[in-house]
C-alpha cells in the first residue's frame, strides 16, 4: 500500500473552507477569544457555515455554477475541476464517497502563529488551528480516521491527557516519508493537460502525507478541535491544554488593545477577521543573530517603532458586493519613515472634471513630489550619508540633452510639481481602434518654468491648443501640455480633449462611481476605480472589429493598447474564443480601493461590487 494519503491538517484547513453541508453555528464565542494577546499572528473566522453561504453569493461562485461542462472562462473551470478532484481524494482519504462527505464544522474557527519570547521561531515557533464542530458525530470520525492513518506517517505517536480528553501527538524526523520526486516544468504554451497533471501532482503532494512537521499534537475536546504543529522544541500538549483552558492562560486576543481597535474602527466587520503582530515580529528580527547593526538601523529608519499592529477584515456575499477587504495598519506616537511617507493628506473622492461618463479607470494620488523626495532622502541619510550624497548629485546634474549643460532636476522640474497625481483611462465612443485614452497628469505651481524646461528639450515641438502651450514629442505620437494648474502627458488626442471645455456631466455624476465611493472612505490620499463591465464590454466589442484595428497600423497608440489588451483576453477565454467571456459581464461590476490616513494609521480598502441589476 503506498504512503497515507493525508496529511492531518488537510480535513483541519480544507473543511471549514469547502463546507459541502450546511450547519447551524452553535456558538457566539469570539474566535479572538481563542488565541493569545501576544499572536504573532492571527485570522479568525465567526462561523465557518456562514462563510460558505457568503461565498456562494459572490459572482464567481455563481458563474462557476452556472453552465455545465465549462463556463468558457478557464480560470473559472480550473477552479471547478481542482474542487471536484480535491473533495473527490479527501473523501477516499478519509473512507467515503464524494457524495458522502460532509463538512462537520460550523461556528467560530481561529488559526494563529506564535512563538515564546526570544526563542528562534523556526524551532519554537508553532501554528494552531481551533475549530468548532457543528456535526460532533461526523468530526469524531473523521478524527479517528485521520489519526489512524497519521499513525503510519509519523516517526512516533504518543497521548497525553488534557481532562477528560486525549491528546495525540505525533513526531516526524527530517528526511522521513517518500521523495516527492522531481519538479514540474511550467509551460505557459501549453494547453489543457498541462493544467490537468499541475492539479493531479499538487493534490497527490498535498494528500501524501510525505511531509510532516516536526511536531504535531491534536485534541478532540467535545465541539472544539485543536491542533498544533511546529518545530523540534514545540511542546505541543501544553499548547493544546492551554488553548483549552486546561492550564493557566494569560489574556486573549480579543482583551488586546489592537484587537479591539479592529472591533471599534472597521465596521461593519466581515465573516473573516486577521490581526500581525508587526511590534512581536521586528523584536524577532532584531533579536536574531543573523541580523548586523545596519539592518536594526536600517528597521529604525523605516520608522518600525512608530507602528502597532496590521488588523482588517474581509466579508464577501454582501448585498452590493462579492467582496471587502479592509486593513488598519496601526500608528502610535510620531510618525517617521514608512510610517509617514504612508500618512498623506486625504482628498475628498470627487473624480476631476477631465474624468467624463466613458472613464473606465482612474487613480489619484495626493502626493507632493518634492516632500516626497526629502524624506526618501532623508531616511537614506540616517542610514549611508554617502548614499544619500549620491542621490543629491544625480539629481542635481542630470544631462537630456547629450552635449547640453546639465539640468538640475530637482530646482527644475520637481519643486514646481505639487498634487494630486491622476491617471484616466477611457474608451470613448463609437468604439473602434481609436477609443483607447490614456493620461497621466500633476499638479504644478509654476507653469512658466515647466514650459520654458519643455521648450528646452529639442525633441519636443511646441504649438498652441486653445491658449494652452503644447509639446509634441517627435519620436511618437505623445504630447504634453502645462495648464495653469496641470501637467498633462498623453497620447496627442487625449491631451487636446482634455484641454477642451467637458462636455455633459463627468464620471462624478456617474451612477456606478457613486455607488461604488459609498463603499469606502469619503476621503484618501489614494484612489483606484475601475469599471471592469463597462471596460470588458468595450474591448470585447472592439475585439469583434479586427479588420479596422489590423488597418490602423503599427503607429496607432490607441490601436496598440486595445491589441494588447485583446490579447491578454483571448488568454483568459476558453480556446481564445472571447464570445465566451460575454456571460462573465452578468456577474461583473466595479472596483475601488483607497488608502486613507487617521488618527489610528493608515486605512486600505477594496471592494469588488457586484452588478447593479443584482444587488
């Protein structure tokens, strides 16, 4: 008989994710409860059961369920065809058919890393998973099966009693198990089957069992499983009996001051919930012998000491959306480093006025330039003065032009740029080679000095578009213009409807992008929009028009990037067939993310929003 075909933690982390049967969570407990304030790491999930149902609300679990024998998107169909093959061994795993398998697991579930103070965490450093059953009967056999079969895996198995309960532990010795055997070669040009044997070699890995940690011990206390894993120097009876109370603990997460700034300033929370313990870990790095003193100085310029913990959340399922990622990197005290280069100033949402209604992206970023500039410059300084000399002089004597005097770069250029940063993509209408738009543009506060160093390079040509000093560039077809407020680069188009008055109402007015801000923060320094439905639609239907993009030429800007983009989409279609990705539009709507500074830290966010016809 060949090697066990799993290795325990495949029924612990694979369960509570696919959720075949639907379970009633029995419990209300915090899964924060269930691990220690110091977790190095932390994700905790409220109820396993509800997850699932979440999931199964999002627009790509409904697009994979919707058409049999394929959805004609590959990335949809590979999902299909690794949860079919997965469900398919871990029922042969553990003695039942496909159809027979169920997910004993519903209520809170938490997985944390952590190690004990200084000690080296690749010997002593240990992951815990604590799940609640929602099925007891069901998980009891499924436990006894997997122990069973680990028995034969593992160097050793021994109990140990926490109560009324035993716990199973298990030691591996490095080299123990099979050869995994040789590498898989990636071939992207490959069709199909090469998909079909990366599925087949990961899950036989996965479900091999070949590979054991160290340590592992395990618990079946009544509705609550727990496991431990870790190096040589884990005990881990004694950090199943303290998970179950059985030994005297410390405070939990959920009484820990960052945990509770997850509680109070995220809202609403999702299912999922995820704290780093980023102060534990750079006590780590700087107690680690391999580490010299530039690296500590080097932690110290970043600015470590100014941050606390990363905490967010993800909810999927939601009414207006498949998904909301949030993260909270904490801040105390002053502010240096990374810490204040993330900690811009916020700037309401309202996209600008060169953002019309066929706007498909757009991003802004508040910075300032030269701000920017002097603390990189800075920071280098704390750590090689030498360096920072260097970054000086670059800058200070940079030649454009071969045997013209050198430009200084900073007096010149970036100490007249100030904020915001934006970049619009549009694809303007009738849709066709010449419908791609792209601009990039900053603030300014000194327009004469930005024209006369353009008019100072000899491969731009100037021209006046309606009172506005225009630079064509000579070698292909961009363009840069100096308002009184903007710079503006882009293809020449784009950059003279930019300058010309707008027309209608903007993207500001746009339904879809006011329903999307109402998903984040009214104020960031950063912002990312994307219309992905309107923006498949445009380049499907520009795909349809391959005689007219083939006559527009190789010296069409606007041609290339819709080529280009086709392209990437007859990678992801079925047999390169884009009338297949149609049907993914139905399931298709919009993404923001912002970055946003407070009083707490600095605030990520991302939501994906689903259809409006289908909130």
């Amino acid at each position: 008989m060949s090697r066990p075909l799993l290795a325990f933690f495949t029924l612990l982390f694979a369960l509570p994710l696919l959720a075949w049967a639907q379970s009633e969570s029995k419990s209300k407990q915090d899964p924060a409860e269930l691990a220690p304030a110091d977790a190095l790491f932390y994700v905790g999930i409220t109820d396993t059961a509800k997850l699932w149902e979440e999931y199964q609300q999002t627009g790509g679990y409904k697009l994979m369920k919707e058409v049999e024998g394929g959805t004609g998107v590959p990335q949809f169909d590979l999902a299909n065809q690794i949860t079919e093959k997965f469900s398919k061994r871990l029922a042969e795993a553990l003695g039942v058919t496909a159809e027979q398998l169920k997910n004993p697991f519903a209520g809170p579930l938490a997985l944390f890393m952590n190690a004990p103070p200084g000690g080296d965490f690749e010997s002593a450093g240990y992951l815990v998973l604590v799940a609640t059953a929602g099925d007891t009967e069901t998980l009891k056999t499924y436990y006894d099966t997997s122990i069973s079969k680990l028995k034969e895996s593992a160097s050793s198995h021994e109990t140990a009693e926490a109560g009324d309960h035993t716990i199973d532990l298990f030691k591996s010795e490095p080299g123990d198990g099979e050869s995994s055997g040789e590498g898989f070669d990636f071939d992207p040009t490959a069709g199909p089957e090469m998909f079909e044997q990366m599925i087949e070699k990961g899950l036989d890995s996965f479900f091999s069992g070949k590979q054991l940690p160290p340590q592992m011990g395990a618990c079946l206390a009544g509705d609550k499983l727990v496991v431990a894993v870790g190096g040589e120097k884990l005990a881990p009876a004694e950090v199943i009996k303290g998970v179950l109370k059985q030994e005297k603990r410390g405070k939990s997460l959920a009484e820990s001051d960052d945990h509770k700034a997850l509680m109070q300033k995220l809202k609403p929370l999702g299912t999922v919930r995820f704290l780093v313990n980023l102060p534990r870990l750079f006590e780590m790095a700087r107690a680690d012998e391999s580490m010299d003193e530039t690296g500590r100085k080097m932690m110290k310029v970043l600015g470590a000491d100014s941050l606390r913990s990363a905490v967010g959340h993800v909810r999927l399922g939601a009414r207006s959306y498949d998904m909301k990622f949030e993260v909270l990197f904490l801040m105390s005290g002053e502010r240096s480093g990374l810490a204040s280069l993330l900690s811009m100033e916020n700037r309401p949402l309202t996209p600008p006025p060169a953002a019309g209604p066929e706007t498909v992206v757009l991003a802004t970023l508040n910075v300032v330039p030269s701000k920017l500039l002097s603390e990189i410059e800075r920071m280098v300084r704390q750590a090689d003065p030498d360096s920072a000399d260097q970054m000086q002089r670059s800058l200070s004597e940079v030649e454009l032009v071969p045997g013209q005097p050198p430009i200084d770069l900073r007096k010149d250029l970036i100490d007249h740029l100030q904020e915001p940063l934006t970049f619009i993509w549009s694809i303007t209408k009738p849709l066709g080679p010449d419908s791609m738009n792209m601009s990039l543009s900053l603030g300014h506060k000194n327009r004469e000095a930005l024209s006369r160093l353009l008019s100072s390079i000899p491969m731009f040509t100037s021209r006046d578009v309606q009172g506005t000093p225009v630079f064509d560039f000579a070698m292909f077809p961009i363009a840069v213009a100096t308002t009184n407020e903007q710079i503006i680069v882009g293809m020449k188009p784009t950059v003279e409807r930019a300058l010309a008055p707008p027309e209608g109402e903007g993207l500001a007015a746009a339904k879809a992008f006011k329903r999307a801000a109402r998903m984040v923060p009214d104020a960031a320094w950063l912002l990312v929009y994307s219309d992905d439905q309107a923006m498949m639609d445009a380049l499907l239907t520009i795909a349809e028009k391959s005689d007219a993009l083939a006559e527009a030429g190789p010296g069409n800007p606007s041609a290339m990037i819709a080529n280009l983009w086709i392209q990437s989409l007859k990678q992801q279609a079925a047999d390169g067939d884009l009338k297949k990705l149609r049907k993914a539009l139905r399931y298709t709507g919009q993404s923001i993310g912002t970055a946003s500074s407070s009083p707490d830290g600095v605030q990520f966010t991302w939501v994906t929003l689903k259809p409006d016809d289908e909130k």
